[in-house]
C-alpha cells in the first residue's frame, strides 16, 4: 500500500496538551507536545518555569520531535515558504558573530501519571546540543550530561514526580556542528539557521517497577552455507532501581521459544540476563526462516517479549524485533571491501540518504520514501551522519533494505582527524562514547544493518578509532566495522577497503567504464554526475521567475539551490556547458528541463550499469553508493527523487539499471550484458539487438536464444560490430525475454558517433574535465511523432492502480523518444505523488507498444487523468478512470 504523505513545508499549527501516562509495568509514552520559547523573551529560571502554575502565554504549542525552526514553521511565523527561491536567507541574519539563534530555548511540556507506585524515568533520545532539564521545579540534570545528537539518557525522576499533572522544562542550548558532536550539513544544502537545536528524537517517559529491562538483543549464528539450522543467543539488561534487593524472574519467549530465569540483584545492580542454545535447547533452531536483502529473497522477522516479574507482581517488559541472517566482509586481493549476506557476495547498490532539513519527523513520508528506494531497484541506504530513529530501521527490515550507517565528515565528528582541527575535549569524548553506545544499541538487532563506518572523509585518530571499537564490541557488536568512506586504515579495523574518488559533478556516462578514479571498480562510497534537475513543475515551485531564467541563461550563475555558497557545486557550469555542447544551448526553460532528464536518466544508468558489468570483473566492482538518494530541501543536484517526491530522468534511470535481470549495453567494450542480481538462474533466455539510424532505419540487429543466465552474476552476452553508414546520432534498442516471449527488460541508447573525451590528467576530487564532448544535436531533427494512450484504473486496497499503454503506429515519421507518463487527480488537477512506476521515459518505434502500472494512493474524489509527454511527442491527456479508447 502507498501511504499518505504530507507535502506541505508549513505543517498544520500544533495544539497544545499535556501527554497522558498510561498505568502499568513497562509503558514509554514519547512527549507529544511541547510549548517552547527563546530564553530571551522568557527569562525566568527553570524551578519557575518547570512548576504546574507558570504561564506560557505568546509561547509557541510544537510537536514532540520538533527542533526550533521545525516548532516555528509549525506556528507560521516565517510567511513565506522557506524551501522556495531565497526566501531562507530571510531566517538568517546573523549576529556579529554569524550565528542566528545564540541563545538557549525553553522546551515545556506537561504529562499526567497515574496512581501507580512505579517508578518514573524520564528517556532524553539524543539533543542537539544539550540541555539543563528541570521537572516540577527541581533541576533533575546539567547540560554537560545530557548533550550529543545521538546519545540516549535515563533520569530516575520518581522522588520529583506525583500522581496528576507533572511539568518538564528543557532549557536547550544553541547548536554548533563545529563545536559540538550534533548534526551538520557541509555542502548538501543550505545550514539549517538553528543548527537543528531541540529534542530531535523526543522525550519519553517510562514507567517501571522495582526491576527494569533494557537493551533486549538476540544474536542468530547461521550455518553456511546451507542455511538449515541457527542459533540464537538472547540477553538482556536487568536493573534493580531499588535501595533493596529483590529476585527477579526473567521469562519471555523468542521465535516461539519460551525462556525463563531467576536473578538476585542487590540495591542499585545491574547485570546482563542471557539464554543461549546451552541452557535453553529450543533455541537451536532447525530450518529457520531467512532473512535476504530485497531481490534475493524474502525479509521475515522473528518477536522476542520479555518480561521482569517481582514478588508475583509485573516490574517491566522489553520487546525487539529480529532477523536472522549472517553479514560478514572481507577485502578482495585487490584490496576493496567486499559484503557477504547469507554467505553469497553481492554488489552493494545503494545511495546517500538525507532527512527533512529541519528534522521534522514525517511517518508517512518516510514510508514512501522506502517503497521508492524498493521500487528503484536499490538494496542499500547509506547514511553519514544524520542517523535515523527506530521507525527508519524498522522500515529498511520489512522492505529487505540494506543500511550501512556511520558518522559523518567536515564538523566536530572528524576534526579530532584533521590536520588543524580543534582537538577533542574529554568532554567531547565522552559524548562521542555515549553516542557510539546509543547508537549499537538501537541497530544490532536490525537484520538491514551491515556494517558502521567509524569515519566518513577521514578514519578517526588512534585513541578515538579504539574508543568507538571498544565500545562497539562492550554492546556485542558483531557486524563489520569499517575505518572511513575513504581508503584509509586503523589499527582495529584494518583498511577500509572504500574510496572516495570522486565525482561530484558533471561527467560523461562513459566515464564510468573508465578503469581509474571513479570508474566501476572497487566499492565507491560516495559519488555520482552531480545535477540532477527536477521536472518543470516542481522547478516552477521551488524557483522564482528570476532564479528560472538564470537556470538557463546563465551557467556560471550563483544557484541557491544547488549548495553552500563556498562550494564548488554552487553554481552548474559543468552540467551546463555539457548539456549545450551535447544537446544543443537550451532556448527555453522547458528546453533546458527537457534536456537535462536525457542527460540524467542516461548518467545516472550509466553508473549503476558499469557496476553491475564489472561485478565479475578482474578487478570487481563491489558497491557503489549513488550520492545522493533524497534531498533534505528542494534542490538541483544530488538525488534521484527530488524533494517534492517527483520521479524525474535520474530516478527512471537508475531504476532501469538495478532491474533484477537487465540487459545493457557497455560503453568501454561496445558489448552487450546480461545482469542477473537474483539468487535463481535463468534457463533459455533470447535477446534482440538491434542498432538504428536517427530515421529509424535498422543498421545492424541479432537475435539470440537459449541464453542461461546463473544466478548473482553477469554474462558477456555479445560485442557490437563497427557498423556502417550510422547517423550522427544513432541509437542501440535492446529487448530480453524469458523463453515463452514474455518482456523481461528492455533499454535503449542514444549515442553519437563523435565520443565524449576525456581528460584525466586534469582530474581533481570533484570532477574530470572534458576535450571533446559527444554530438547528440541531431536530436533535435527528429519530426514528431504519433503516440497512441489507453490508460484505464482499478482500485487495490487504499491505491489506484493505473495501466497505461503507450503505442506508435507503424504510420508513425519518427520515434517516439523519451515519453514520460504522469498522473493527476482530476483535469488540471495536482499530480498524484508519491506514485511507483514499473517502468517511465520509454522510447518506442514505429509499430512498438508497451505497457506500464502506476500505484498511488487514492485520493480525493476526482479521475485519475494521464498525462504523456515527449521529446517529439505533443502533450496529450486522457482520463483513466475507466478502460478508454485511443487519444492521437
């Protein structure tokens, strides 16, 4: 099902209400509102402000996750829409020293508690940067202790608490990323203008008896390579808040296992509860269900629950969810990091992840956002820095989504690394310590987790590379540790076996094939052609008329939407004087959007499908993590679906090449390659090749059948011959099918006969210059073409699904080239987003058809209308509320 998603930058103003407590042993309730105020206007102390009876009048009610400017875009205050043109700038006038919000903000909220006799924890998941918090007019901890993005803090708060209504007050100090471990941008887009202060993960409240259970873990150990029999290792923390002792029995089940021990704590204790397959037989287990990354099988998790019990009475509980599978990595003889899952290698496919900039937290959205990731083709996220809370984990589990998490570069987190960075405090470290605890904590039980990297651009220094290991193996990390994204070394990791090669912007898709720098060798952590331009509609949202006519006019033009003022990839001129010299000088915005998804949808394919032709290779490729997956505002590069949630040439390009079983074409060796990413092998394939002038006229074709294809690897399937008399521009037509004729992939090229050159002498970390580019003006020669729609839609659940068929009668002048179907609700009406496609921008020739499906959710009471457009196909609509006929 394809959940709602809200769109809005400005949410719906938060009313204000206390949090209820819900009675019983083990509840958590997250804050759900807060009230919160600027430390200026509201002065007062925080015995004050934390008492039942203080007035919160002109403060602001916000949500439970919110951050400052998240808390004021809820209340309106800023009128116009930050994300469009410069409005941001508005926000941020500085002060003498370049900082907005220099003073701490209050956090106020109110939460009722039953009669109970429990005991009452107050749960802080991570705070940015810290906080001083009072409850009920007692200051219960210092911001010294409770500070970092990322580490989570328990506050016995019982002897402050009463039945009825309680108050918290945070009072929450400003953010620096470069002097504090918090969470910082670097050149993805604009800082935040609060640095992203406040209670990022909420607040919870607990409630527990004399005994309480945390950090709930299960170890599975699989047996390679056949996968019949895991065991499984369950531990849990058990706490006694008590000034006496008490026995406690520690009962439970685990994948249907029951479980059951009896501890003696003594006041103030804690210790590790554990079961293993020696004292509970039942938890070696025969013929488990296995859990696969998305396209090698299916993703099934396993419950545990447990439960604490004191004196017959219930003290506490603790859940977790799990999958057993096996990750391990090693190093190739060449050196690159290479993952296993299950025992089978597999290419790493992935790309860089960002969150809302303001950190808002947007359940529905972050749901649509796994479903593309699925729908794309990928099977990994990668996150630097911005590390997600519990739901984002839960989502990559059920969706079979690789996560490979780590700290982030160019801030605090790597200045202890740099020549010239600020050294560490003790402080610092300790942070840094109680993040890396929080954070093993929270993902060793995910299936989808493989790995953390303990650096990004740069591995930590020795005595912090051997802090974080020694804190990763004291939370019985199991997983691979990796010293940076870049190819660098410690001493407790090892290399890396990663690089950061570059690029970051413009280069030709043939770059790829290359065997240097950035080529498909290796594992690239971070990397991609740069610009990725929206379609016009979302342009026309997030631009003004002035910014929209410098997109175009002017390559070298300051874009506000590209990144950081001080970056290079501030302004465009890469893609843009590439995109003129290839296509033509754009004569219209429309032109320059036009072009520029030819151009995305071809780079981007080309970086995943290099990959996937070098995974058997002599020298492997084994992962590639396209930089960016999602933008955190709207922006013109980086992504592959743009903030609006848009599919645009760079997502269609990128889903094409991470098709299960594909066929492409590879630019190094004029071949042809099959990529079969499943686990099953394909018997008595056929192929058709097929090579065309730009009239359509066919140079050169080849069919072949009774192709096996094994499973998890690649087949040279053929080599193009040098065909004659081709067209400036000509194009290769590719099209796989199973052995009883049904479609399996098809993929076509358009290429010049003059090549793109390059100039890797002059290559520096961001991009390899170009001599010559490659002629695909002839493009714009094309006469147009006759497309025929059918488009109708039935309902499955809460989504529509529509199909749509596209088709050029064989009386057609030309090809149909690029065709890009939308949806709106209704005539004229908005697209319907977020929507998955099987397939999108498809090239057709005369007397071709092909048939595509579209979910989203249903919406409103309006038809679903189709809408097609093209390279030299007029725009058309048709309504897809009911089987129709044919729109010429």
């Amino acid at each position: 099902m394809m959940a709602a998603m809200a769109m809005s930058v400005a949410y719906a103003q938060t009313s204000y209400s206390p949090t209820p407590v819900a009675a019983g042993a083990g509840s958590t309730i997250a804050i759900a509102h807060w009230q919160i105020q600027d430390s200026a206007k509201a002065q007062q102390g925080g015995a004050e402000i934390s008492s039942n009876g203080f007035s919160t009048e002109g403060w602001f009610p916000v949500s439970g996750r919110a951050t400052v400017m998240a808390g004021l875009l809820e209340n309106g205050v800023y009128k116009n829409d930050v994300f469009y043109g410069d409005n941001l700038r508005a926000v941020q006038v500085p002060d003498a020293s370049g900082n907005l919000f220099v003073t701490p903000w209050w956090y106020r909220a109110q939460f009722t508690l039953p009669k109970s006799g429990m005991h009452t924890l107050l749960r802080t998941n991570g705070m940015i940067a810290s906080a001083d918090v009072w409850v009920n007019g007692h200051q219960v901890a210092d911001h010294a202790d409770i500070a970092g993005a990322y580490p989570v803090h328990e506050l016995d708060v019982t002897q402050w608490v009463h039945a009825g209504g309680n108050t918290l007050a945070m009072e929450v100090h400003p953010a620096d990323p470069r002097k504090s471990l918090s969470i910082g941008w670097v050149d993805w887009n604009p800082t935040p203008p609060d640095n992203n202060m406040g209670p990022w993960r909420g607040v919870d409240i607990v409630q527990t008896g004399p005994v309480e259970l945390s950090f709930p873990q299960v170890v599975s150990t699989l047996s390679l390579p056949d996968l019949s029999r895991a065991t499984l290792a369950v531990n849990v923390e058990a706490k006694n808040l008590d000034t006496v002792a008490h026995d406690a029995t520690i009962a439970g089940t685990v994948a249907g296992v029951p479980l059951q021990q009896t501890v003696h704590l003594a006041p103030g204790q804690t210790q590790v509860v554990s079961f293993t397959s020696n004292t509970t037989p039942g938890l070696a287990l025969n013929h488990p269900k296995i859990w696969w990354p998305v396209g090698m099988g299916d993703h099934p998790l396993y419950q545990l629950e447990m439960t604490a019990t004191v004196d017959g009475t219930s003290s506490d509980r603790a859940t977790a969810t799990f999958g057993i599978r096996s990750v391990s990595s090693n190093l190739t003889k060449q050196g690159y990091r290479q993952f296993f899952i299950n025992g089978k290698p597999l290419l790493i496919r992935g790309a860089g992840w960002a969150p809302d900039m303001f950190l808002r937290d947007d359940p529905a959205r972050m749901q649509a956002e796994f479903s593309y990731v699925a729908n794309l083709g990928l099977n990994t996220i990668r996150s630097e820095g911005k590390l997600e809370n519990q739901r984002f984990y839960d989502l990559a589990d059920r969706n079979g989504i690789l996560i490979l998490p780590g700290w982030e570069c160019c801030d605090k987190w790597e200045s202890a690394a740099k020549t010239g960075g600020a050294p560490w405090t003790a402080a610092d470290e300790k942070v840094a310590q109680d993040s890396i605890a929080s954070e093993a904590r929270l993902l060793r039980n995910h299936p989808s987790v493989i790995g953390f990297l303990i650096g990004s651009d740069n591995a930590p220094p020795p005595a912090i590379a051997k802090m974080y290991v020694d804190a990763l193996h004291a939370a019985d990390w199991s997983l691979p540790i990796v010293a940076a994204a870049s190819d660098q070394a410690t001493a407790e990791t090892g290399p890396s076996g990663m690089k950061m090669a570059g690029p970051y912007a413009w280069i030709p898709p043939s770059y790829w094939y290359a065997d240097q720098l950035g080529g498909a060798f290796g594992f690239d952590s971070e990397v991609s052609a740069g610009a990725d331009i929206p379609r016009l509609e979302d342009i026309t949202r997030m631009l003004s008329p002035q910014e929209q006519e410098a997109l175009w006019k002017y390559p070298d033009a300051r874009q506000y939407h590209a990144s950081a003022d001080w970056s290079p990839f501030a302004v465009l001129t890469p893609f843009d004087k590439a995109l003129a010299q290839r296509y033509g000088a754009p004569t219209s915005l429309a032109d320059y959007v036009a072009k520029a998804q030819l151009d995305n949808y071809d780079n981007v394919r080309a970086q995943f499908e290099a990959f996937n032709a070098k995974m058997d290779a002599a020298k492997p490729a084994t992962g590639v993590i396209y930089w960016m997956l999602n933008n955190a505002w709207p922006s013109l590069h980086w992504h592959l679906y743009d903030y609006f949630m848009n599919p645009a040439g760079a997502y269609f390009g990128a889903k094409k090449a991470n098709e299960p079983v594909h066929i492409q074409y590879a630019y190094d060796a004029n071949g042809i390659v099959l990529v079969n990413h499943t686990l099953d092998d394909i018997h008595g394939l056929q192929a058709d090749i097929r090579v065309r002038n730009l009239d359509g006229s066919v140079r050169y074709q080849k069919h072949l059948q009774g192709i096996d294809l094994v499973g998890n690897h690649t087949l040279a399937l053929a080599t193009l011959p040098a065909v004659a008399d081709l067209s400036r521009v000509y194009f290769i037509e590719l099209d796989l099918a199973s052995a009883d004729g049904k479609p399996v992939s098809r993929n076509v090229y358009w290429l010049s006969t003059r090549p793109d050159t390059l100039d890797w002498p002059r290559s520096n970390w961001y991009l390899t210059p170009v001599t010559q580019y490659a002629d695909l003006t002839a493009l714009h020669a094309l006469p147009a073409a006759t497309g025929d729609v059918q488009a109708s839609t039935r309902r499955e659940g809460n989504d529509e699904v529509t199909t749509v068929t596209l088709s050029v009668p064989a009386s057609s002048k030309a090809v149909a080239l690029f065709q890009h179907v939308s949806i709106r609700r209704g005539a004229g009406g908005e697209l319907a987003l977020p929507i998955r496609w099987n397939d999108n921008d498809i090239t057709l020739w005369p007397g071709e058809s092909i048939v595509l499906t579209a979910r989203y959710e249903a919406k409103g009471t309006a038809g679903p209308v189709v809408e097609v457009s093209g390279w030299n196909v007029p725009t058309r609509s048709i309504p897809a509320s009911a089987k129709q006929g044919t729109d010429h």
